[in-house]
C-alpha cells in the first residue's frame, strides 16, 4: 500500500464536518465573548489551510494532482473575495454592504467543491498489485503453494 495516496472519503468527510463544527463553535465563541474578535481571521485562516491539506490528499486518493486541491479551497476561499475586493477597487461603502454576500458566495463554491471532492471515488492504482496476484473472480488462485513451517 502507498503511503502517499491520500485519505479515503469517509476519513474526508469526518474531517471536513469536525473542521465546520470547529468553525461554527469559533464563530460563536467570538459572538458571545467580543475581546476574542481580532483572533477570528488567524481561525478562519488556519480552518482554511487544514481544508486545503485535508482537500489536497482526498484528491490525491482519487487520482488527481494534489494541487487541484489546493487551489479547490485557495481561489474560491481566498483569492476571488481578495480580486474582488482590491483588484476591482470597490468602494468600502459596497464592500460593507455586500460583505455577507461576497462570503455567501465563496461560502458556496467552497461547499460546492467539498462536496465534488468527498464523492469521488479512490483510485484503483493500489489496487493493481492485489489484482495481479487474484484470479477473475477475485479469489487467491488454488494452484497457489502455501508455506510449510
């Protein structure tokens, strides 16, 4: 078995519902205790390079570069609000009032390729080296010669 295929689904998405879990606990505790508030960045920071890991290695397992994974969480997550924001030089006046909107968004395309990502399937590339040694019904073939100890 190679150590450097990735995670498989289940372990994905246990993952990724601890990470929300994580998040929504975080986005509480800020609400109901204010002098944590300059911390939420660093948390939503870190909740997204966990799911960029956490995304590269589930791709890994199905087959796909790991980079695929990183750029899933990275583009929608991070970048495009950023564009939107400073590249496009929107007025602060529209940025606080379309803030939750622009999160909305990236909030959807971030769920949308988590989802795609936990219903792939694993590749078959460890798989190979048991299905040479099986026969085409997927038994040990009989003719095999077992150890004597």
């Amino acid at each position: 078995m190679n150590p450097f295929r990735g995670i498989g689904r289940k372990a994905f998405i246990w993952s990724v519902l601890a990470l929300v879990v994580l998040q929504v606990v975080a986005v509480i505790a800020f609400a109901v205790v204010p002098s944590l508030s300059p911390y939420a960045r660093h948390v939503n920071y870190a909740v997204a390079a966990v799911l960029m890991l956490l995304s590269a290695e589930r791709l890994a397992d199905a087959g796909y570069p790991r980079w695929v994974g990183f750029a899933g969480i990275l583009v929608p997550s991070i970048i495009l609000p950023v564009s939107a924001i400073y590249v496009l030089r929107v007025p602060a006046t529209i940025v606080i009032a379309y803030g939750v909107y622009i999160v909305a968004a990236a909030t959807a395309l971030v769920l949308a390729f988590l989802i795609w990502a936990a219903c792939l399937p694993s590749s078959d590339r460890d798989k190979d080296f048991e299905r040479d040694y099986r026969s085409r019904d997927g038994h040990p073939p009989h003719d095999r010669i077992e150890p004597k100890f």
